[in-house]
C-alpha cells in the first residue's frame, strides 16, 4: 500500500514529509525521518550513518512505509525531539527552527483531525499525546 503525506510543510527551507502513524492508533503525527535530518542540517554524509543508528537505537518505534517515491523510514515525535536537542546543542540550527516544527506539527495534528467533530477532536488529541508518550 502506498503511503501518501498527511501534510507536507517546509522547515528551516526544507521540505518535511508529516504522516499519520502507521498501527492504526492515535498518536501523534510522525515524521520521514530523512527528511527531518535535512531540515536539521545534519551533513548528506552522516545521514545514511545517522539513519542506521536510529534504526539500531529506536528499531521498533520507527516504522518502514511505501510512498510514491519509493521507501520511506518514517519515526514518532519523540524521536523528533531528541534530533532537535541534539542539532540545536551541536550548533547546526537554531532554536526557531524547533519552533517552525512545532508549528508544523500542530498543522499535521489539525488536518488529523479536522473532519472530526470538537468534541472528539479534543478527545483524539489527547489520546494522540498520552499514546504518543507512553513508555517514552
């Protein structure tokens, strides 16, 4: 099954692919993980290197999918939040680009949402972030 982008938003000047998460259950929504690693200036030669150890460190919390573009490693937001302390500690971007992520999170979590009625848009909101975060 070919995945298509909930949202796609440009951060820092790059694009960043948003999906929705990929078992079904709410969270909130996740990220293409080399997209992000772009957006976060990491050099093209430690993104492949970085991709891996994510892999290795996270497995099972990031997730393969099939787009249009071919293969795709997509991650949750946590791990989102760990890269931005990272790159913001090591100098590569600056701290307004976690916020333009921010913003475009809370865009992807809207468009989720958005053909719900209030009340269970607030509901599903809140399961996304106690889901999100469980066993973080």
């Amino acid at each position: 099954m070919i995945c298509k982008p909930l949202l796609i938003e440009f951060v820092n000047g790059r694009r960043l692919r948003i999906f929705r998460n990929p078992n079904g259950r709410p969270e909130l929504p996740w990220h293409a993980t080399s997209d992000l690693l772009g957006v976060l200036n990491y050099p093209i030669a430690l993104r492949s290197a970085l991709l891996r150890e994510l892999q290795a460190g996270w497995g099972r919390r990031l997730a393969n999918i099939a787009t249009s573009e071919g293969p795709l490693v997509i991650a949750p937001h946590p791990i989102a939040v760990e890269l931005f302390t990272a790159a913001i500690e090591c100098g590569l971007i600056c701290e307004e680009v976690r916020s333009e992520y921010e913003h475009a999170g809370a865009r992807a979590l809207l468009a989720q949402t958005a053909e719900l009625p209030i009340g269970l848009c607030h509901q599903l909101s809140g399961a996304a972030y106690r889901n999100t975060w469980a066993g973080q």
